[in-house]
C-alpha cells in the first residue's frame, strides 16, 4: 500500500496539497490511501507507522511555474523550502526528527507544487504532472 499524505491549511496557496489529494481523489487505487493533514508538525510521524510506501504533497517556495509539481529529494529540503515550515516544526523538521528516530518509511517520496510569489493566492495545479508522477511511483 502506498499512502499519499497532503500536507496544507485553508490558506492561500498552502492548500495545493489539500488540492492534489482532492485531484487524486478520482484516481484512486485500492492499494492507495489518500490523507489530507493540517500542518500536522511532529504528529507527521504517526502517518509513517503500519505503511512502507508514503507519498508527501506540500506546497513550496521555488522559482518553478506556479502550480508546477515536483519529485524532491526529502534529504535536500530545508526549512526555506517548506511554506508549512513558517508554522514552526514543519515537515522538513519532521523528518529529521524521523530519520534520527529511524522511523522513516522504506520508501519516502516527497512531492513539491510551485507556491508562486503570491502566496496568499491558490495557483492552478498541474493536475497531469501530478498523475504522471503519481503513476512513475507506483
């Protein structure tokens, strides 16, 4: 089973991983679990047990495309990069907090979509990126 975690809140553009879930919503595969979290901090980690495959979707600061959606390597985020990190423990600090507790799922996959400079404002989410990226993991 693969578990695909969107991380946001309701606002601005902090909803994009609510949107992909929501986007994903009409693809599911019954080896799929689909979760939306709002900014779950350190509970992150509880989403890890019983599964070895999880899929993250968060909104990022970057110069992408607004919208655009990204495969990133979990180990390369920092909290600069993770919108949800502005609400303190965001999820690059739960998974450092994860690998030093060697709770990290075999197989952690982490999915950027392009906040835009307006972060007050939700960008178009490149729906077929996200399905294409989607279908390369699974």
């Amino acid at each position: 089973m693969i578990r695909v975690i969107g991380i946001g809140s309701p606002f601005g553009a902090d909803q994009l991983g609510w949107l992909a879930i929501e986007a994903l919503q009409d693809v599911a595969l019954p080896d799929m679990e689909l979760i939306r979290l709002d900014r779950p901090g350190s509970g992150l980690l509880r989403y890890f047990e019983d599964v070895e495959r999880v899929l993250l979707i968060d909104a990022v600061a970057t110069d992408s495309e607004p919208g655009e959606v990204k495969l990133l390597n979990p180990a390369d985020l920092s909290q600069s990069s993770c919108l949800t990190s502005s609400h303190g423990f965001g999820v690059a600090e739960a998974l450092v907090l994860a690998k030093t507790l060697e709770t990290l799922p075999a197989e952690l996959w982490v999915a950027g979509i392009a906040a835009g400079s307006d972060r007050s404002s939700v960008p178009d989410l490149n729906r077929q990126q996200l399905l294409d990226l989607l279908a390369r993991l699974i």
